[in-house]
C-alpha cells in the first residue's frame, strides 16, 4: 500500500504502525503527545489499525476507542472524517460478501491544515488496501541550494594514452613560467618571505584548468538512477491500470472479457518482472565472473557496504545546518579545554630561510617520486579536489614544481592553508543517531599534503626518540596478535611467581582528537554531509586526523606513560615487593599499549596506584580518560574491590575483547568465548555474501573459493594461531565452513561434504588451525630485535608456558623446522598427509586424487549445466535413488551403469560393441589443469576430442533420466572445455548457457 504527503516541493512518506498490534503497545503510543511521535508536527499522523464508527465504519474496537480518548485529550483530529467519511480504505472480495473497512487514517493536531485526503480506489496495486494520499499547500519558498563542495573529472579518461600525452603537454605549458618564478624565491637569497598560500593556489588553478580543457569536468553521480525499471515495464504496468480503472466501471456481459484481459495483463507483467530479475542475474554473475579479481573484490566489498545500514545525520532544516551542528560538536572536543596550558606552544614564524647548508631540504624527485607510489588509489579528495589518481599520472611534469614548493615550505617553515585543511566525514558509531557525539570523524585531507608527509616520515622518525617497548601500534612486523602473545606470556609470569593478575583495559576518550596541541599551525576543519559543507572551524588541540604524520607523532606523545607507570610500580615494589621477577632485565612490564589500546597488569594493591598514576598523567599531557568504557578483570578468587579513576567506580567483567580477543578474569584467552564468536563472525559474513552469488546459481566454482578465502574464513580464523583451541572448541567452526560450503555448491543441512571438501582442496578448520599456529611460530623467529615478542621468547621456551606448549602440541612445526623445502611446500605435504589419514577407501571422495588445490573441474571455465552435472555425479546425486533403468535390465546404478548398453553404445555405427568401452567416468576426475601451455594441450587433444563428448552424452542421459525430463543437449561446437582445449591462443570467455 501506497501512502504519501505530496506537496508543492516534495513528497513525504508518512508513520505506519502494526496493522494488528496488541492494546499493550498501542497505550504507551497513545500516552504521548503528537510532538513527540511526528518529526513534523503540522503534518498528519498517518496510523493503520482498525478504527471506530466516529470515522464512518461500521466496527468498533477497543484499539479505536483507546485512539478516540487520545485524539480529544491532545485535541487531535481526523481529516478522513473531515473530507473523506466513510470511505473505506481496505476492501477485500470474500465468497460471500465484499469485506470494507477504514484502516489509514491522517491524524494533525492543526485545525487550520489547508489539506484534502484523497483515496485512489480505481488504482489496483494487487492488494485489499487502497493507495491514499494527502495534498498540502504551503509558502512557495526556494530551498537554499548551493553548488556540490566538490570538482570532479573524467578520470577514467586517463586511461587514454593521447588523452594523457595531451594533459601532460597542457600542465606544463601552464607550469613553465609557474616554475621559473618559484625556483627564482626558492635560490634568491634576497627574496622576501613568500606567500605561500597564494604559489598553490596558483598551482592547483594550473591544474585545474588543464584537466577541464582535456579531460573535462561532470557532475555528481545520480544514485537514485534506475537501472532495473525498463519502459516496456512501465508499460504493462500502464495497460493494467487502464483495464482495472475500466473493469471497475464495466458491469454485464463485457466484464468477464474484461476481467480475463486484466488478469492476462497482470501475469505478463509479472513475467516480465521475473525475466527482468533473471536477466539481470546474469549479467550481474557474468561481469564478476570475467572481469579481473582485484575488480570482483572491489565491486563485492562496495555491494556488501552498500548492504550494511548506517544512520546518516540530519537535521529537519537541511543538510547545511546538520553539517553546522556536527561541526558544532567536533569544535567543543577541540577546543582544547582539558589541556595542559604549562606547555606553551614553541612554534615561532622565521623571518629568514633556513641555511640550506645547515638543514639542507629532504625534497628530491626521487623521494617525492617513491613517496608518490605510497599514494592509495581510488580514495577522495581533500579540499584542494585532486586525487591521488591525478598527482600519479601527471607525476613526470609535477614533480619538479612540487619539489620546489615543499622547498619553500621547508626553508621558511610554512604550510600552505588549504593543506591544513580537512573536510570531516561523520560515520556512526552506536547509541542515539540523532547525537552528533555518536558519530566517528573521518577526515579527508590534501593528497598533496599527504605526498609531503611521506618523504618527512623517515625524517621524523630517524629524529625522535626510541618508543617504548611496550608500544606495539603503529610500528613494522608488531602484529596484534603479537601483543596479544606478550599479554597471555605476562598473565602466566603473574601468576607464577605470585597470584593471577587484574588487569584494567583503559578507554581514552577521543584519542587522536584531544592530544597534540598542534600538527600544523592554522589547522581548519568543515563537516561534509550530503553535499553540503560547514562554515569551517579551528581546532585547539588534537591531531590532524587523514594526516600520514598523526601515527608517529601520536605515539610518541603517548611514550611517556609506560615509562610513568612503571617507575610508579618499581617504587611501590619496594615497600610491598608484590611485582614477580622482571621478564626483561630491569623492565617491569605493567603495561601493554597498541596504539590507543591500553591495559594495566598488576596486583590488588598495585592497581590502584597505577590507576592514580595514569589519571595525573591525563592531566599532564592534556587528554581524559573515559571512565564508563574502561573494564577490570579481576580473578573470582579474590574479595571484590572496587577501583576509581576520576572518583568513578571502574566496571568489573568476567571476559573482555582485547584486540579482538577474549581474555577471561583469570588472565587467559577464552577459548569458548572466541570459538563462539569466530563462528557468528562467519556466519555473517557468509549470508551477506549469499545474495551476491555465493551460491550454486551465481558465481563459477574457482570465484566461489577464492571469495570465501578472501571474505568469510578470516573472520572464521581470527586468534586460532595463539589460541590452542581444542578439537571439540573447533568444531563449530567446521561445521560453519560445512554450511559455507552447501551455500555454495548446494545441498540440505546434512548433505555429504567430503566430496565438495576434497574438490576445492580446502584443509579442514583443524587441520586449518594447525597450519596457522605452525606459520606464526615460523613468523616470530624473524621478528625485530627490538620488538616486545622477540626480546620475551627467551622467557617463552620454558616447558610449562604457553607458547611452549603451542610449539610442542603442534603437529606441522616439527615438519616446518626440519625440512629443507620451502615453506609451502612442506604445508602442502602436510595437508595431503590430513587428508590421507581421514579418507575411507571406498567412499565416493576416495575417487577424487589427493590435492591442496581445487581440482580442475572447478577451475575450468565450463559450461554452468555441464559443471553442475559432472558435481552432481561426483556427489553421488546421481543416479541418485535407485530407479529401474530404460533398458529393462537392471536397477540404474553407477555399477550398472559402467555395462549399461544404453550408455556404451558406440558413437559410430562401424565400431563393434564388444570392441568398444568409451565409458570411462573415472575421467572426469582427471581434466588436465587449466594451467596448461597450449604446446602440451596437442598432445592430449585428440584423446579429450575422442572421450570428453561421450562423458557429457552419458550425463546428460543420466540427469535426463533421473528428472524424467527431456533436457536440452549442449553442443560440441559451443563446449567451452573443447574450445579451450583446441584453441593454442589465450581463451576467450563465452557466456554461460
């Protein structure tokens, strides 16, 4: 049922309760005034339920009395009683009788409403309910428009090499005499300070203008484009409502006609939607199927994004002024309240250049090159509109000119201002969406900005001091699951040496937007929401978020806290001596940090303390802790204690997700907890991957594999490497790659499995975990010197530790540690070994050779009927169950079918019968891989040409017989194994059939 408020701007879509709701949750609807259900509350209610004879109905209930009470408590009225009373909104043809009733009903609490209900009962929308509608009349008044904030090109034109030739002779026909001026300032030892901001703006007007002459600039995509909705659609709609407005008028002999006309009408367009759906379909799979993976992965992670429901905010007057109210937000976290106002800010104007000698600059063309590369692709544009894609492909005539501004800047210690601005994107978080605090700010800045941070990166971090050991975010080779390693390896020492451990997971509250006082001086920030941008504002405080520098520099702000809490607890252990031994010579590890992850390891009496020393170090470098988020885990063992930071209690808990990992109050990865979540994790990730084609009717096998590689085992894997996991703990976890699998190859909740499993080559979720654990210990024997998890294995090799009983329960490391082959080599042997000591002789997977990659039949690029057939068989689905076969001599069963003479009757009348077996079914098991050079595929042609036709043939009868249907035959000459085994170049791919 159609329901909307049309008037002279827009349309708006009216509030629909429950058509049958209880009287339970009607009362509390109805205790409310209207300002509080209706965001607009000079429009109507529109409410579905059924009502009382006030309004023209014949029916009185009490949900309709309950209404009756609330509209002349809140002195609310009924405009279908108004304009339209008695007009039934519900209609229904019974047997009997024709069933009427009024259920939408437009409620306003505004007596002087200029409207006119009006209900469309000639419209047939294959539904009892009517469509109904509203018109308002209000002001004429223009909403405020305002041009989209950003510039936008052709970029795909980039692609054309005299497009590109062209674009690249433009720019530096612009830039020369640009170059000639600022490499004057630049080796002018009497220049004057320049004005920086003025040099990039000429710049980027240069490249501005060069991509509208050659490239050319377009509007904003359409996305309410409809791509489904043909015209012929709209037609048939359009000849079923005209042959229902006519049926409804016909009465006597010609209704009938009149009637059969309608009814043919409506299931062609019925038809036609389905063929429509179908032949979207397949588009839809053939594109994801032949185009290159990296594009599949693209376009798969866009759909699923697109799939994931984000509250967006706004605002009843429009997106500017929802823009300004977030900017409003984001200015009171900046605006530099909390910090410390001791630090004085050092940064000082220079009023002549550097020495070059002295500090001579960093910017050659071959950093600002390399620096280039680490650009991501495909990523928006800052406020300067140009995108990463743009700076690559005009790189050879840019680079000397951006080579000379960052110059400039670095001489005369300046930053252009529109690269320290950063256009905010608000993301929600959780809670309230209609709370500008609840969304994350995502910042888009200059790319341009971020080409000069990389080459300073190396700069800055060969000049700043040593970051803690304890320090793992933001930092090569520190995996977190590497922290997550050295958590579980203090946890034990804890334990050891005195008693389990309480440790205390701290929050800060916005931690990359309330800590440095300035990156960049004059740093400004406006909000983006829906193409509307805010009036800009100038933080206090905070790091530039989207800047590349904001990592390093963040971190080593934040290097001086472990250092404060551990010389807090090195001198409390002297009063109590409550610390265990120290893991590392002379460093006490009471705390781990992972960028803004932070937890606290102590004792029941050195907790507190530690607690105090991590608030007054919120107050010396100017940021706060978030109190509520924090969580103690405490062991069940000891009396309760509460802890306080700022005065607040802190919240206790039996597990928490440390990096994404359980930890339980006794200081252990909870092994359970993270099983169960692995497996929901999976389980998401596989239905949201259904609908895209992962299933036997979408996607080609080899997609299917490499998708849930790539999407839906991860998640599945996350902490299996350091976890020690029990069989019994894994066994959700298979049981969830088991339904993975019948999603996408087909089959009812308890279908055999070994078959498909052998196919595609993927190991069991054991033998998986195996591979993970023996991989990570491989990995740590390579990890830095300096790292937090290379210093403690030393410590870690003692017989009773974890990591010590993860390397001696593993089954592949003893292989991985001996052997002289690579590394994937010795995993391969040892997957074939798993699967040789589980396999049945005699089972249908014991057909199927032995490998860790999917077999041939799900790589080839066959025809979707013949590749589902061939499964089928393998599966043993068919014959499937035993039926008598048409040759009358016997039941159909595989080993009936091998002496069948209905399926080994020769090809060509002069072959003999007794002479002639073509039927080999054992080799569809043994398709020659797809990886095959063409001068090999002649050597194999002409015995594939002979068999591969009578293997099909055979079937196909056999599915034909089992669906006692007549089944289309697919001939030689469209078979796409065929073409490509007979054709030495590179295949092209055919559409499936």
């Amino acid at each position: 049922m159609a329901t909307t408020i049309t008037t002279q701007q827009s349309h708006i879509p009216t509030t629909k309760l429950d058509p049958t709701p209880p009287i339970r949750p009607i009362r509390p609807a109805t205790s409310m005034p209207p300002r509080y259900l209706n965001p607009y509350p000079q429009f109507n209610y529109h409410i579905h339920h059924s009502t009382t004879s006030a309004f023209g109905d014949s029916r009185t209930t009490t949900r309709g009395t309950c209404l009756l009470q609330w509209m002349h408590q809140f002195d609310v009225i009924c405009l279908n009683q108004v304009h339209a009373y008695g007009i039934p909104t519900f209609i229904k043809h019974m047997q009997t009788h024709i069933a009427t009733s009024i259920i939408d009903l437009f409620l306003t609490d505004d007596f002087n409403l200029p409207s006119m209900p009006v209900i469309h009962s000639s419209l047939s929308l294959q539904s009892p309910h009517k469509a109904v509608s509203i018109d308002l009349s209000f002001l004429d008044i223009t909403p405020e428009t305002h041009p989209h904030p950003r510039r936008i090109w052709n970029l795909s034109r980039l692609k054309e090499p005299d497009t590109l030739t062209l674009l690249n002779n433009t720019i530096q026909l612009f830039l020369h005499p640009f170059q000639q001026h600022i490499r004057h300032l630049l080796h002018d030892p009497n220049a004057n300070h320049p004005n920086i901001n003025d040099l990039v703006d000429q710049f980027n007007k240069h490249l501005y203008l060069a991509l509208d002459l050659t490239v050319g600039s377009k509007q904003p995509i359409n996305k309410q484009k409809s791509w489904f909705w043909t015209p012929a659609l709209q037609s048939l709609v359009d000849q079923r409502e005209r042959t229902h407005r006519t049926l409804q008028k016909t009465t006597g002999l010609h209704r009938p006609h009149i009637l059969n006309k309608y009814n043919t009408i409506k299931q062609q367009l019925k038809t036609a939607i389905q063929r429509r759906k179908n032949e979207t379909w397949r588009d839809f799979t053939h594109t994801l199927s032949s185009q290159p993976y990296h594009l599949t992965l693209r376009a798969i992670k866009a759909m699923r994004n697109k799939r994931r429901s984000s509250p967006t905010y706004t605002s009843p007057k429009g997106p500017t002024h929802a823009a300004n109210e977030m900017a409003q937000q984001l200015a009171t976290t900046f605006d530099g309240s909390i910090r410390n106002h001791n630090i004085t800010n050092k940064y000082n104007a220079l009023p002549t250049p550097l020495d070059p000698n002295t500090f001579p600059s960093p910017f050659t063309i071959d950093t600002v090159q390399a620096a280039l590369t680490k650009l991501p692709s495909r990523k928006a544009p800052g406020p300067d509109h140009l995108k990463a894609e743009i700076l690559q492909a005009t790189a050879t005539t840019i680079l000397p000119t951006l080579c000379t501004l960052f110059s400039l800047c670095w001489y005369w210690s300046t930053i252009p201002s529109i690269w320290c601005q950063a256009q905010v994107v608000p993301i929600y978080k959780k809670g309230n969406p209609n709370d500008p605090a609840n969304y994350r700010p995502i910042s888009l800045t200059s790319h341009i900005r971020k080409l000069m941070e990389h080459c300073l990166h190396p700069l800055i971090d060969n000049n700043s001091p040593p970051l803690d050991v304890s320090q793992g975010g933001f930092r090569s080779q520190r995996s977190a699951l590497d922290q997550v390693n050295c958590l579980q390896q203090i946890t034990y020492h804890h334990k050891r040496h005195v008693s389990e451990p309480v440790m205390v997971c701290l929050d800060i509250k916005s931690a990359y937007d309330t800590l440095l006082q300035q990156l960049f001086n004059a740093v400004s920030i406006s909000v983006l929401i829906a193409g509307s941008e805010s009036k800009p504002f100038h933080p206090t405080t905070g790091v530039l978020q989207g800047s590349v520098l904001s990592p390093i520099l963040y971190s080593i702000y934040i290097n001086t806290l472990p250092q404060t809490l551990r010389l807090a607890d090195q001198a409390l252990n002297y009063a109590l001596h409550h610390l265990p031994p120290p893991l590392l010579p002379g460093i006490t590890l009471n705390s781990l940090l992972y960028a803004d992850d932070i937890i606290l390891i102590g004792t029941r009496e050195s907790i507190p303390v530690l607690l105090q020393v991590a608030e007054r170090a919120s107050f010396d470098l100017g940021f706060r802790w978030n109190p509520s988020k924090c969580v103690v885990l405490a062991p069940p063992s000891s009396a309760p204690r509460i802890y306080y930071l700022y005065d607040t209690p802190l919240p206790h808990q039996s597990s928490f997700r440390y990096l994404g990992v359980p930890f339980s109050n006794l200081g252990k990865i909870n092994t359970n907890e993270l099983a169960a979540h692995n497996r929901q994790a999976g389980l998401a990730a596989l239905f949201s991957l259904v609908p895209l084609g992962l299933n036997p009717y979408g996607l080609p096998p080899k997609l299917l594999i490499q998708l849930y590689k790539q999407f839906i085992r991860p998640t599945m894997e996350y902490g299996l490497a350091i976890a020690q996991i029990s069989n019994r703990q894994l066994l959700p976890i298979q049981q969830t790659q088991h339904q993975a699998l019948r999603k996408m190859f087909g089959g009812h909740p308890t279908s055999e499995i070994e078959v498909i499993q052998k196919l595609t080559g993927l190991p069991t979720m054991y033998t998986r975990a195996s591979i993970l654990e023996a991989k990570y210990i491989h990995r740590s024997q390579y990890q830095p010197p300096d790292s937090l998890l290379a210093q403690l294995l030393p410590r870690m090799e003692a017989s009773t530790t974890p990591w010590a009983r993860l390397k001696r329960h593993n089954q592949l490391w003893p292989l991985l540690n001996t052997s002289t082959l690579p590394t994937h080599l010795t995993t391969h042997q040892f997957m074939l070994q798993q699967i040789m000591k589980k396999q049945q002789p005699g089972s249908l997977a014991s057909a199927i050779p032995n490998s860790s990659y999917p077999n041939p039949i799900l790589q080839h690029h066959l025809n979707k009927s013949t590749q589902y057939r061939i499964i089928r068989w393998l599966r043993g689905w068919i014959p499937g169950k035993p039926i008598s076969c048409p040759c009358n001599e016997g039941t159909l069963t595989r080993q009936h079918i091998i002496h069948c003479r209905l399926f080994n009757t020769p090809e060509h009348p002069t072959e003999s019968y007794t002479t002639y077996s073509p039927l080999n079914l054992h080799l569809l098991t043994a398709l020659p891989s797809p990886q095959m050079e063409p001068t090999e595929r002649t050597n194999i042609a002409e015995h594939w040409n002979h068999h591969w036709p009578l293997l099909l043939r055979t079937v196909h009868t056999l599915d034909s017989i089992v669906q006692d249907a007549a089944l289309p035959h697919l001939p030689a000459a469209n078979d796409l194994f065929l073409h490509w085994l007979n054709n030495t170049k590179p295949p092209q791919i055919i559409p499936n059939k």
